[in-house]
C-alpha cells in the first residue's frame, strides 16, 4: 500500500502546479474535506506549496450542488466536461444535483481570429485564403474544446469548419491525470462508493475527451451515422469533407434551416412539429436499438429543421456505443419495462450490477411497487422520462450504479423525450418506443436468430470443454512447484498495513532518541574529548539529534491528526 501510495504522489509531482490550482478551487467552494482525505494537501505540503483552508464566505451559504457546479465551471473543460457525464449517472445523483450539473455548458468566449488563422494555417500547410474562398473571422459556436466558423470553399460549397483550441491538450493530459488518482483515492477509502465506479467514471470521462479533442473522431462518427440513414429522406447528417480534416480540425457540409430550439420560427414557417417529433425519435431509436451507436446528446441546440419536415442532426463529437449483448439486455428490460413486468426487469438488473452486492428481495419488492404504481396508466399515458427516472430512484436506493455504457443510453433516451413534448405537448416517448421493442424482441425468436444464438452457445461451450484438460494440467503444474497463487482484494487491510506502518516508524524513532539522550547523558560525563561551549562534543551533538528527532516525530503525529 505505501509502495503504491508513492508511486501515485510522484506521479503527481509533476502537475503540482495544476494540482495547486485545483486544491484551491475546491477549499474555496467549500470541498476542503476531499482535498483532505485524497491526500492531495499533503502531496502539496512536502513539495512546500500552501493551501489556505478556509473556505469563501460568499459560497458558504449555498447549497452543496451549486458549490459544486461552479467549482467545475472554474477548474475548466476537463472538469467541465466531468460534470457533463455525472449529470449523466441519474442513477447515482439525487435529482436536485443533477438539475445544477445539467446547467455546465462549454460556451466561453472564442479563441481571437488571430490565433485561429496560425492554427489552420500550420494543420494545412496553406495560408487560409489559399484553402478557403472566403472565411468568416467570427465564431458562431464557442466551446472549451473547439469552436466553429463558416466558410465557403473555392468550389462554392458553404460549410463549418470547427477548430480545436490550441494548447488545449497538455493541460486535459494533467487534469485526467489528476483525476484518475482522485479517483482511485476515493475507491481506497471510502468502500461504499465502489458500487459507482469512480475510476470508471474517470475512463468514461477519458474516452469521451479522447473523442471530443480528435476532431477526425468526430469525422469518422459523421461518416456513420450518415451510413446508418443513407436510404432515409427524413434525416440528414452533414457531410464531411475528408481533404481538409486534421486532428486539431474537422470541416464539414453546413445544414441551412432553423435551429432546434426556435420552435415559433418553425411554426411560422409552416412546420409540423408533431411530425418533426416524431421523426426525431424514430431516428435516435433506431440509432441505439438496431445500431447500438447513437447520438448522446440530442438537446435542441444539435438539431435542425430542415424543408420538407426533415431533421438535420450536428455536433456527433458526444456519442454512445452498445455491444451486441448489452443491446439485447437493453431490449429485454425495455421490453419489460412497457409490459409491467417486474420479473424481467430484476433479471436484467441483476445482471447491470456486476458484482456489487443485492439484496434481491429487496429489489424485487421496490419493483412490484413501481409496477403498482402504474398499473392504472394507459401505456399512452406514461412519460418514458418519468419511468426511467423511478428505475434509477429504485437502483439508488439499493445501492445500485448502472454500467458507464447505459448512462449517456437513459440520458438520452430522457433528453429526446423532453425535446419530443417541446414540440408537441402530446408526444410519448413510448408510443414510439413499443412498436421498435416488440419488433426486435420478435425478431429474437425467429428461427434463424434462434438457430445463430444456439450454433453460438454450443461454440463456446466446445471451447470450454476443450479447454478444460490444459487448463487443469496446468492448474496441477502450478500446485506441485509451489507457485499457485489466489490475489485477494483486500484494499482496507492495506490501508490498516500503511498506518501500522507509519506507527512502527514512529515508534523506532521515538526508542532512537531516547537511545541518544541516554547515550549523550553517558557522554557528557566523560571529561575527555573535543568541548562544545565547555560540554563534551559528542554528547552536545546526540542532545541536538535527539531534539532534532522529537520534533520530527511531533510534527509527523500532529500531520497525521489532520489528515
């Protein structure tokens, strides 16, 4: 434990002034008890930086989640962006925390024109009159990560070009850095939070930047999901122009209609917004339950309406992706979810909890009374988000967190239904959601879907039992030269280990300079020798160690008291 405990510090080392900056932050919004406990004070205070432990009083009197959403805004894109996906963990956050973490938005002021012409300039290769007819100097769109001009190509062609910010990168690289320590600090010492995962969160947080800061990612997302509706005239996706996309810049077909939160522009234009509604769940729906790749944020500023009652959908740097298994337990909960079927939602959960630790009858009680509550509804009459936001109460309650994947799947699914009853008061999400469930669930049990899960299962079991023979020869091996080994996870005896071990270094300290006080005490009562100030040498410098030494090992218990 004190080996990886080290290791972790000196990797910190390098970001100390990072670290620095953050600490200060958090104490001055009034979170001075986790920079306390994550051992980042005490990182600081041996490499001789201060942090002033009392909080602002202007913040004092605020409630804990707006602490903490402007402490976010403060500390940047990274911490920014970190709030984005906590306000995706509905089922790990009481609702009132995430309204606050729902309001971190990205915009900033834009990087000068200045700045963005040298940055074009070096990923092209080209002055920007030489790539582009004509480029407007002001940004339309502003984030942390990137913002978005528009341009006309020598062709003619209007498009955005989105730009990432330049020296963004190193400072992402820190803070993730810093993160994924804290992280792994709050797993150590406070058990009870393992259930939610805060080094996943932190790999969630990680993948997404990854994503978000290679604009030729975002390219690639295009591309698909373009793929995905090439034979569907209702929605369109902005093409991508592949001969101007770097990392750092992505340029793509500009989408002309009216953006998705101006709903009395669309009225006036003529448009049905009911059909527009509709239209936009049917797309985002087959996006996740026949592709498994889908739009994770499909607010009303990513969407267009376009002529002809068509969606344009933009921004895809935010996206989900399902594997094939977790796709069909996705189906078979919502499937259960429609049918008021608690038995069916308890297997799938059960399965979502990993190894966290039910109490099943439990569970299973909190379920049939969910059921119960609904029972008297028309399936017309239940509000998806509504019943999505029970299911995440219920795994709150029972200590439950949802895997990392399914969070951005619910928050969406939650967001379109919101934008849907925006523009028609009338919208359900599940009216459209039940006839794609059952659909799918049908399309399980054909003959052909059972012939494959069966020619599947039978592959992995012959591998299984193939396998067993050699696994077992060596399972023996292992045994007969002594070296089978059985890891145990037991991070809270480490933690006990670490703090013994800090004691027994006191305590050697503490016999040390009693041993000098007696041994200089002798000393001093020999009269030969060199003096100091009249008093034998020797012994003057053993009562200046042992001093030296009981101030040390003081200083060592009061640290430790704080900490």
């Amino acid at each position: 434990m004190a080996i990886i405990m080290l290791r972790e510090t000196m990797a910190l080392m390098r970001d100390l002034h990072r670290l620095q900056e953050i600490a200060t932050v958090l104490v001055h919004y009034g979170w001075g008890d986790l920079v306390k406990h994550s051992g980042v004070a005490r990182t600081l205070e041996r490499a001789g930086r201060l942090v002033h432990w009392q909080p602002s009083r202007d913040v004092e009197q605020l409630d804990q989640p707006v602490r903490l959403r402007l402490a976010l805004t403060e500390l940047g894109p990274t911490f920014v962006k970190l709030g984005q996906v906590l306000a995706t963990r509905v089922d790990v956050f009481a609702p009132q925390w995430i309204e606050e973490l729902e309001k971190l938005h990205n915009q900033v002021p834009p990087v000068a024109f200045e700045v963005v012409e040298r940055t074009l300039s070096e990923a092209f290769g080209h002055p920007l009159e030489e790539v582009f007819q004509s480029f407007e100097k002001e940004a339309f769109a502003a984030a942390s990560i990137a913002q978005v001009h528009a341009a006309v190509l020598h062709d003619g062609t209007p498009v955005v070009v989105k730009v990432r910010r330049p020296d963004i990168l190193p400072k992402i690289d820190a803070d993730l850095r810093i993160l994924d320590h804290l992280a792994r600090i709050v797993e150590l010492e406070w058990p009870e939070t393992r259930n939610y995962r805060p080094v996943q969160i932190v790999a969630q947080l990680r993948r997404s930047l990854t994503r978000e800061t290679d604009l030729v990612k975002e390219a690639r997302n295009l591309d698909s999901f373009a793929g995905y509706f090439a034979g569907d005239d209702t929605v369109r996706v902005p093409r991508v122009y592949w001969d101007y996309c770097r990392d750092s810049v992505n340029v793509q077909e500009r989408l002309l209609g009216i953006q998705g939160t101006d709903f009395a522009r669309a009225r006036e234009a003529g448009y049905d917004l009911t059909l527009l509604a509709r239209r936009g769940a049917d797309a985002v729906l087959k996006m996740i339950l026949v592709h498994g790749h889908f739009h994770a944020d499909p607010h009303p500023g990513n969407i267009l309406f376009l002529p002809e009652n068509r969606i344009g959908m933009i921004d895809f740097g935010m996206v989900g992706q399902l594997t094939v298994a977790r796709r069909e337990q996705l189906i078979q909960f919502l499937y259960a979810l429609i049918g008021k079927d608690e038995i069916g939602m308890l297997d799938v959960l059960v399965v979502w909890a990993g190894d966290a630790e039910i109490d099943e009858e439990k569970l299973a009680y909190d379920l049939t009374e969910l059921v119960m509550s609904y029972d008297n509804l028309a399936l017309k009459d239940i509000r998806l988000g509504a019943l999505l936001s029970d299911v995440t109460a219920i795994m709150r309650g029972n200590n439950l967190a949802l895997p990392p994947d399914l969070t951005l799947l619910f928050k969406a699914l939650i967001t379109l239904e919101g934008l849907g009853h925006q523009l028609d008061s009338e919208f359900h999400m599940v009216d459209d959601l039940e006839p794609f469930v059952r659909a799918l669930m049908e399309a399980r049990y054909t003959p052909a879907a059972v012939l494959a899960r069966t020619r599947r299962s039978l592959k992995e079991l012959a591998g299984v039992v193939t396998g067993l023979p050699r696994d077992l020869v060596r399972l023996l091996r292992q045994a007969r030269r002594g070296r089978l080994r059985i890891d145990l996870d037991l991070k809270r005896l480490d933690s006990f280990g670490a703090q013994l071990n800090r004691a027994s270094n006191r305590l050697t300290m503490g016999i040390l300079t009693a041993s000098l006080v007696i041994g200089s005490s002798i000393v001093l009562t020999v009269d030969r020798g060199p003096d100091f100030f009249g008093l034998p040498l020797l012994g003057a410098l053993g009562f200046i160690l042992a001093v030296i030494n009981s101030f040390w090992i003081v200083a060592s218990i009061w640290r430790s008291g704080k900490e």
